[in-house]
C-alpha cells in the first residue's frame, strides 16, 4: 500500500509535463498563425497602389466652308456623369480653303491635311496613338455642295475618309453635320467654356454650378449662321427646332435653328450679285473696330461708318496685321452683323449689351467642334482606376488558406486536448475515491 502511494504522485507530474509541451506548442502555431493573417490581410489592403487611367484623347476636323481646323481634345479617362472633361490641347489651322472647293479635284482634299496631322501625332503620346478616335464634321460649305451635287460632296468625304483611315488614330467618322448639330454643339461649347454646367466645390470635385443660367449662342459662319439658346417646354417655338442634350447628368431643352446661306461669305456673294468667318466671324470683325468684350449698339454703328469713311492707305495705317484677303470684306461684315442682329434678331440696345464678342475663353477656341468632343464622350465607356495589389491575389489567398486551415487545426487539437485532460481529471478523481474507499 506504501508503494502504491508514493509513485502515484510522481507518474501524474510526468504526465502533466508531458501534456503541457504539445498544448504550448499548438498555442504558439496558433498565435503565429493569427499574426501571420493579421499583417498579410493589413498588408493587402492598406499597402495596395492605386494607378489612375491616364488621359484619353479626341481629334475633330471641323471642315468649315473657309477653311479646316483641327483640334485636339483631351479628358480624364474616368469622366464626371457620363460626360468627359475636355480641355482644348492644340490646335492647327489647315492652309487653304474648305474642303467643299476640292468638288472637281476630291482626291486633293485631304493632301493638305498632312502638315496639320503631323503636328498633331507630335501633340499625343505615340503609345495613345491607336485609341484616339478622329471625328470630321463638315458644315454649311459642304451642305450647300451636296445640295448641289451631291456625287462631288461624296466623293470628297471618301477621298478624306480613306486619307483618316491611313492614320495611325482610331478614326470613327466623317460626316456632313446639320445646321441644327451645328448650332447645338457651339451653345455646349460657349456654355461648357462659361462653367455654366460645371465647377469644382471645396474638395476640388466637379459639381453642378448652383442657380447658374445658361447663355444663348450666335454663330455667323462663312455660309451659315445659327442662334441657340435653351427654351421652356412649354415655349410657342417651332417644335421641329426644339432639342434635348444630355450633359453630365442633367438634360437641357434647346431651341436651335440655322440659317443656311445668311453666312457672311453667302451674304456677301448674294449682295455683289445685285450690283453688277463662325463665331469669330462677328469677332474678327469687331476686333477690327478695336471693339472687345460688350459695347453698345450705337459705339458698333458708330464704329462701322469711321471704318468704312476711310481709304485703303488709312486703314492700312490702322490696322495692325493688315491682310487685305480679310479685310476687304470687314466693312461689308459690320453692315451685315448689325443688320442681321437688329433687324433678323431683333436686337434691342439692351439686348446688344449682354452679347459679348469672343473667339476663345482661356486657351479653347469657340467653336462647335468642342461641344461635338463633349457630346462624344457620353458614348465612350469610362476607365475605372487599375489598383495593384502587393501580393497577387493567388497567392494572397492561397496563404489564407493555409494559416486559416492551420488556425482551424490547432483550435481543435487544443480542443481535444481540453476534453482529453477533462476526462482524465474524472477517471483520477473517480480512482482516488476508491483508494480512499479501500
């Protein structure tokens, strides 16, 4: 019985120290393993680099009936409501005339392209090269060509379409835009370039301007002009020049009509008949007149008759860039900028007051052709931001796994160990009774 008594306590301090050591090592597995998610899961999503889309780029030929300019547009890739944010990035005024005086030779059109277009490849980074879409838009010059024959105006459109084709760009459309697109695309512009539909709030995020109107449009072309300006549903206008835009989430209701042939080139052709340039067309002119800005209608008649009062030698005088190409044709211009304003647009001294004369706000020109770009980008899908992470994501979750699965083991090794050492607790205690019973 003495025996018995004395190794009991020493077999039950081994057994202890035995069942300790494997308990202590799960315990460290698992901690280890907790840690190990911990800073692979911190890493992932705190440590992961976030690459912003760069920008996206556009070229528009605007085939007027003087003369073709290109620009070139840009915006960031991931847009605001669907509508890009575009900034004029270049711009270049192709030599010659418009591309509807090529009717009898179509396959020279676009051979005066070349050195614009060159400059232009110069503007993009060449990797952007083959996802930038090139639009042509052809106006009042072209329209009167296909009114008067229209093989001629096709042929010419094919002769450009296979030159753009050629291009190392994305080329997307040539087309004869109506007076009426015309007319809307240059009210986009002259509002856009007025921050009449957008603005940045505190946190330098682009917002809809609050209790801001937007302003009407004239455009006096060289073979068409066109008023726009957004109108009430419920205006006595006719329906047929009433157009709905969609821009940066807010649609607009338009009222928009052109004048086809009431162009300053057109009006003057019809005018010397008898006897024998776009928005900057009213700019040039009363540029001439060192008019900028608003004036009143009586400083622009005024203006007008002391220009046209004096001779070729005075005005030569002063006229700072005398071309005579242009300005032969200004005092015809004022006459029929004013007549037009008044007597077509019913013009009050007021109403002549809050027309302001401008060719370019900041470094964009005003022409239609950015309204055209902006009106665009609602077609071309937004790119979200490319986020690189610091573990690939298979391998990332490849480790989870493992240390989950480790995890999951040592809770239930040290699970079983609990119970294990519970049910010898009983059988010693039940053992114990029964030597004390004996």
């Amino acid at each position: 019985m003495f025996t018995v008594l004395t190794r009991q306590p020493c077999e039950q301090a081994g057994l202890k120290v035995l069942s300790r050591t494997p308990a202590i090592v799960a315990l460290a597995v698992l901690f280890l393993s907790i840690v190990v998610l911990m800073a692979i899961t911190l890493i992932q999503t705190h440590q992961k680099e976030v690459l912003f889309p760069g920008p996206k780029y556009g070229i528009v030929l605007d085939a007027g009936s003087s003369r073709t300019t290109i620009y070139v547009y840009q915006w960031p890739a991931e847009k605001a409501n669907n509508t890009g944010v575009v900034s004029q990035t270049f711009k270049c005024n192709v030599k010659g005339s418009g591309i509807s005086n090529y009717a009898e030779n179509p396959q020279d059109a676009p051979k005066a392209f070349e050195d614009c277009m060159q400059k232009v490849k110069g503007h993009i980074p060449g990797n952007l090269h083959g996802s930038t879409c090139v639009y042509l838009g052809a106006t009042a010059g072209m329209r009167l060509l296909r009114l008067q024959n229209e093989t001629a105006a096709n042929e010419v459109l094919e002769s450009i379409e296979n030159y753009l084709e050629s291009q190392p760009f994305d080329f997307r459309d040539a087309q004869i835009i109506s007076g009426q697109e015309e007319g809307i695309y240059g009210w986009i512009t002259a509002n856009y370039l007025m921050g009449n539909f957008l603005e940045k709030n505190l946190w330098h995020m682009w917002v809809h301007p609050s209790g801001k109107e937007t302003t009407g449009a004239l455009d006096l072309g060289g073979a068409s002009t066109q008023i726009s300006f957004a109108a009430e549903e419920k205006v006595g206008l006719n329906t047929s020049d009433i157009m709905k835009v969609t821009l940066y989430g807010y649609e607009y209701t338009l009222y928009t009509h052109s004048f086809q042939c009431y162009g300053r080139n057109e009006a003057e052709k019809r005018f010397l008949a008898t006897i024998l340039q776009a928005f900057a067309g009213f700019y040039y002119t009363a540029n001439a007149f060192n008019l900028s800005g608003s004036f009143s209608l009586h400083t622009f008649n005024l203006s007008t008759w002391n220009f046209c009062s004096k001779n070729w030698s005075q005005i030569s005088l002063l006229l700072p860039q005398f071309d005579e190409q242009y300005v032969r044709s200004y005092c015809f211009s004022a006459h029929y900028i004013y007549h037009l304003l008044v007597s077509g647009y019913k013009f009050t001294e007021e109403s002549w007051r809050q027309i302001h004369f401008k060719k370019e706000v900041g470094n964009s020109s005003i022409a239609w052709s950015l309204g055209y770009m902006l009106s665009l980008t609602n077609q071309i899908p937004a790119e979200s931001p490319l986020i690189r992470l610091p573990i690939k994501p298979s391998a990332f979750v490849g480790t989870l796994a493992f240390f989950a699965a480790v995890v999951l083991l040592c809770l239930t090794y040290l699970v079983y160990l609990c119970v294990l050492s519970r049910n010898q607790r009983h059988s010693q205690h039940a053992l114990d009774n029964m030597v004390d019973s004996e």
